[in-house]
C-alpha cells in the first residue's frame, strides 16, 4: 500500500497473479487514466511511458489485465474494442453514433445485473451488459435549431 492507503500498481499485478513489468504497469495506468481507449491510444500512452513497446505486446498485455479482472474490455457494436480501468461495478455505457464518445453511465434499476431478463432460458445470469446509443452534446443538433414537436 501506499501512503494515501490505496495498493500501487506493482502490488495490484502481483495481487491479480500477474508478473510485474514496466510494460504492464504502464498498460495499467494508461488505461485507468484514459477515458475507453482503443489499443492505438494505449500504445502511444504506454509508449510516452516506457519507450518502444510492438503492438503484439500492447495485446497480449491488454488480453492478460483483463483476464485478471484489473481492466475492463468493452466492444461497442461498429468500434474497436475499447478498454476502462473501472472494474467490479457492472456499469454500463453510452455511445455516440456519430463521433463514436463513449461515456459510463450507472446501473439504472434493480441489482446487478441491473436489467431483470423477460426469460433467463435456464441460466443464472450476474452481469448485464448495456449500450446506449445516441449523439453526444458536441454532434447533436442545438436546442435552438430543433423544430418544436407537436402537440
């Protein structure tokens, strides 16, 4: 730990099992101080980081932090796979059909998995995975140039 009491990073690795490489702790801080990156965004932020790291390793090290439950992989229908640092809250997302933002958005009703399935066809169901779409403040139409509906 930390003196502000929250694990470091390294110590979070060792925690999920994994070895502890600058690579990966930079894969993990890039990540959590990014907003749903894609594996570019990632590589550059790692590369600004540690220097020269391929592509190849960018995945293996995204596919391995993930698998450890410490990032979040989210595919967004028509989009590369993004990726989050917020894990273990089964939030879900927003998605701009034009300029392709993707913002969080909180569990909306019930428990998790925050949507009751009309028929679960036998399974036990403990994630919901939701996306939302539409545009974002910067690609929707103003207010003021909106026809009113009508009544």
């Amino acid at each position: 730990m930390t003196a502000s009491g929250t694990p470091d990073t390294a110590d979070e690795l060792r925690g999920a099992g994994l070895r502890v490489t600058a690579a990966r702790v930079a894969l993990l801080e890039t990540v959590r101080h990014g907003d749903h990156l894609g594996a570019d965004a990632i590589a550059a932020g790692v590369r600004d980081r540690v220097g020269h790291i391929s592509v190849q390793a960018v995945y293996e090290g995204l596919h391995a932090l993930t698998g450890a439950g410490l990032i979040r992989r989210i595919e967004p229908a028509g989009s590369p796979a993004r990726f989050e640092g917020r894990v273990g809250d089964n939030h879900h997302h927003v998605v701009c059909r034009s300029c392709g933002a993707v913002a969080d958005v909180d569990c909306a009703v019930d428990e998790t998995p925050c949507l009751a399935a009309s028929d679960d066809h036998g399974f036990t169901i403990d994630e919901a995975e939701v996306i939302y779409w539409g545009l974002c403040p910067d690609c929707s139409p103003t207010r003021s140039s909106r026809s009113p509906r009508s009544s």
